[in-house]
C-alpha cells in the first residue's frame, strides 16, 4: 500500500511535495493493494461464500489487469456487493484540490479551476484528503438515462450567473462519470441503458477521456468501471452492444451457491432478526436445511422460469419470516420460548410467492400453490437423508419400516396440530404418536431432544410427499391421517 501519511497534517500542495508522496492510477492503486493482501495471506472480499474457487479469483485477475469489469449473473448472485467490497482495495486516503468538482489529483490537474488555483497559488494550493468510502459511485441503468447525466452538458443558468458565452468550458456542468473520478464508478444492469447511451462510453473506456458538446476538452479520467448485467435482459429488454462488451477488459460469470452449507452460511449472515428472536426461538438445523432446499428445488421447478432465476434474497426473506411465523405462535399461546416447527413454514409462503417468476403451467397452479410444493418438494428430497428410502414401485405386500406408523393412523382417527398449539400441547401430541418414537430411536438415535420433534413432524410430512399419509390444511393447522382407511370404514 501507499506508504501512510499523517493527513491531517498535509494541507498545502507544499507540505504534501515535503513528504515525497506519489500519486498513481485508481487501477495501479486497487493492484497494489490487492498484491500486498494476496502476499499476506489475506481475504480480498469479506463475506462472500461459495465463490472462493471461481468468481474470486477470477475477479482478482482482472483487478490484477487493471482490466474494467462486467459481472454477468442472474438476480441475488452478490454482483452489486462485489463491486462495493472493492473499496477495500483502495488507499484508505487520497489527497485532492480542494473544491474540485472531478477530485483532481494536485500533482496532475486536468479541470480548468485546478490549473488555474495551481497557476496562481502554487504550493499554497489547498489540499482536501478524501476516504475510499467517499470514492465509490454507482448508477442503476435505467431507458431514462441521457448522455448529460453521465458524461455532462452545458448548463444555462451556469453561463448567466457567470456571465460567460456558451464557448467558455465553465458553463459545462459535469455528469456523474466525470464527478466519479479517481473513483470506482459502476452500473448496474447495463443492458437496460439505451444502446446511444452505451455508445458514450466508447471513447471512456478506450481512451478514458470525455467530450462535451463539441468541446475541445480532453479530460484523462482516472476510472474503474464495474458493470453487473443479467443474462435474461440480453433477450427481454435489451443487450450491450458488441463494442462496448469489446471494450470491458474481464466478462465475469457469477453463480448460486452450490451447496446446501453454503446458502446456509449466507442466509445466516444475511438475515435480519433481532436479540429477542435469537434468544426466544430454536432453529433445528434441519430446518435450515428444508429452508435452503426450497431455492434448489425452485431452480430446477418445471413451474418456475429457469432463465429469470432464483434470487438468494428468497432464503433470506424465508427465514425472517420463519422466525416471525414462530414468535407469533409463542405469544399468542403464552410460551416465552420455543421452537421452529414444520407447520410454521406456511409462514413463507409469502416470501416465495414473490420472489419467483412463474413460466405458463406455473401460472395455471397459481403463485401460492407452487410455493406449497416446492416446500414439500424439498422435504422430500431431503427425506432418504434420514430415513430409509420409499421406492416409487413396490410390492403391495412388502414390509417397510413405516408400517406400524401407517397403521396406527389407520385404526385411529388421525390427529391435528394447530398452528396456535403451546409447546406443551405440540410435544405431547407428537408423543402420543408411539411409532414414531420408534423411528426416530432407529433411524436417528443420536438426535438431540430440541431438534427431536421437529425431526418426527419432517418424517411425517415425509410420508405425505411419498402419498403413504395424507395432510389437509383447515384454518387453524393441519391434520394428518391414513390414506385410504377413513373412505374404508365408510363402506
């Protein structure tokens, strides 16, 4: 890094040429930086899980390139956070002169007001000190975006108030980009600006200069440009066009998490609850892992369109309301604490709904219905985990471990669970189910106690997803019972 200047100190163009300080390229600074962390065995990018072996290190060799960047992803893929963790990289403080407007570097000015307070006050130039916080712009791509928002135009009310011809370059108001430099400047969803647009870019992006409406004005811009793009909008709203993608250095795909632990881990970090809801309410990890299950089965859902994808934001908003779902039960019956059941994930049904774009057959199921059986869809997968397998295809005579559990619903009535029974009310009816203590004694016998009733719920919503059991939801919860032997009885 840079070596560290006592800042406050420095606030003349003089004082700052005492300390023998260098100034260099946005570019040059972010590789240095990013050598030095590599060398000392440091994490680049805070926070961000399942890309360690592919998105990252590609995304350093670009850096490393001084290459500008377009991260290519579907929605929830972490692109927009890559890019503000590329911050980090930066000098934690640049000087600049001060009440400059494109942040001017005192050793090479380029705007008319710094040359001309340069010329005239030399080393008593005053000197601003800016943070790499302050050094971070981003602009969302919108149809509405014109030219003279991003690069600038000459401002009317600029040249009446100064009294200057439209021919003096200090009627100019500078856009966005120019007011970015020395910055990371990025924009988001770049298929969705107008191609004239993205033409503007040409010349900063190759040649890092500016023109103004017909200005003479050269201005050396000192950027890193990281663009994100979704691959759905190359065919529904737009595309970048072949020369702008032939002038960004690095095209980087980014990806969902491929692993289960992974989401976890993210959803985990990413979700909002406060100390009541950590301290009040269990989470059994299995039930992090029907959570998480839920967004695998959505990607591959014959219902849900593939190319829109499925936002890591879904797992997230799940499990706040998950949480709620619960807290809600235990203050309505009176428990100061309990835990997560299966029968609260109709809690996040809401979360789903809108986070998933449905193709025509999921249209005709409706939003709701799709959201219900990917939740079944995921405790089936999850099922041959922890119990043994149900095959599709079997004998009608065979004997399979769930027997006497099928049995003991099918000589009785079934029972309820409510979505506002206590604990106390929860466990017992569950316990009252005596196979199913002898399942879990078999086939899970080292489950602890708090996440044992959450496992028997999960074995029997199982059996309902396999069609052994069946399970109707009424107003207050839902009841389970024995597929066919109520109709039986009735004959």
């Amino acid at each position: 890094m840079t070596k560290k200047l006592n800042h406050k100190n420095i606030k003349t163009l003089g004082q700052l040429k005492e300390t023998g300080y260098e100034s260099k390229s946005i570019k040059d600074e972010l590789r240095d930086n990013l050598l030095e962390k590599i060398a000392n065995g440091e994490e680049t990018f805070h926070g961000i899980w399942g890309y360690e072996n592919s998105v990252i290190p590609e995304l350093e060799r670009a850096i490393l390139s001084r290459h500008n960047i377009n991260l290519l992803g579907l929605r929830g893929q972490a692109k927009t956070r890559l890019a503000r963790l590329m911050v980090e990289l930066l000098d934690e403080w640049i000087p600049m002169v001060e009440g400059s407007e494109i942040h001017d570097d005192p050793f090479q000015p380029m705007s008319r007001f710094a040359k001309e307070l340069i010329k005239e006050k030399g080393d008593e130039t005053p000197i601003r000190w800016i943070h790499r916080d302050e050094r971070f712009y981003e602009k969302l791509a919108t149809p509405d975006v014109t030219v003279a928002d991003l690069i600038g135009d000459v401002d009317p009310i600029k040249a009446a108030n100064l009294k200057l011809s439209y021919a003096d370059d200090r009627v100019i108001h500078f856009g966005m980009i120019p007011r970015a430099n020395r910055c990371i400047f990025v924009i988001n969803e770049l298929p969705d600006l107008q191609a004239r647009i993205q033409v503007a870019l040409f010349n900063i992006l190759q040649e890092g200069d500016i023109q103004i409406r017909g200005f003479k004005l050269r201005l050396p811009l000192d950027l890193q440009f990281v663009f994100t793009a979704n691959p759905e909008d190359y065919t529904n709203r737009g595309s970048i066009v072949t020369p702008l993608k032939d002038r960004i250095g690095s095209q980087i795909l980014t990806h969902y998490p491929d692993s289960i632990e992974i989401a976890k881990r993210i959803t985990k970090q990413e979700a909002q609850f406060d100390k009541r809801q950590a301290n009040s309410i269990y989470v059994p990890e299995m039930a992090m892992d029907v959570l998480e299950q839920i967004s695998f089965e959505a990607r591959k859902s014959e219902y849900v369109d593939a190319k829109s994808g499925v936002s890591a934001r879904m797992s997230i908003t799940a499990f706040e309301n998950l949480l709620s779902t619960a807290e809600r039960r235990a203050l309505k019956s009176g428990d100061e604490k309990t835990t997560i059941r299966l029968s609260d994930f109709m809690g996040v049904i809401p979360s789903i709904t809108g986070k998933i774009e449905l193709v025509y057959e999921g249209e005709q199921e409706g939003a709701g219905s799709v959201a219900e059986m990917l939740v079944e869809d995921s405790i089936k997968s999850l099922f041959a985990d922890y119990f043994p397998k149900i095959d599709k295809l079997e004998r009608k005579d065979s004997e399979t471990p769930y027997d006497d559990l099928i049995a003991w619903f099918f000589d009785g009535d079934g029972f309820e669970v409510l979505d506002e029974d206590s604990d106390e009310e929860y466990r017992q009816k569950l316990d009252s189910v005596r196979p199913l203590n002898h399942l879990l004694q078999e086939y899970q016998p080292e489950i602890a106690k708090e996440d044992s009733y959450f496992m028997k719920e999960f074995l029997l919503w199982g059996l309902v997803s396999y069609k052994k059991l069946s399970k109707y939801r009424f107003t207050q919860g839902y009841q389970f019972k024995d597929l066919y032997g109520s109709y039986i009885r009735g004959l």
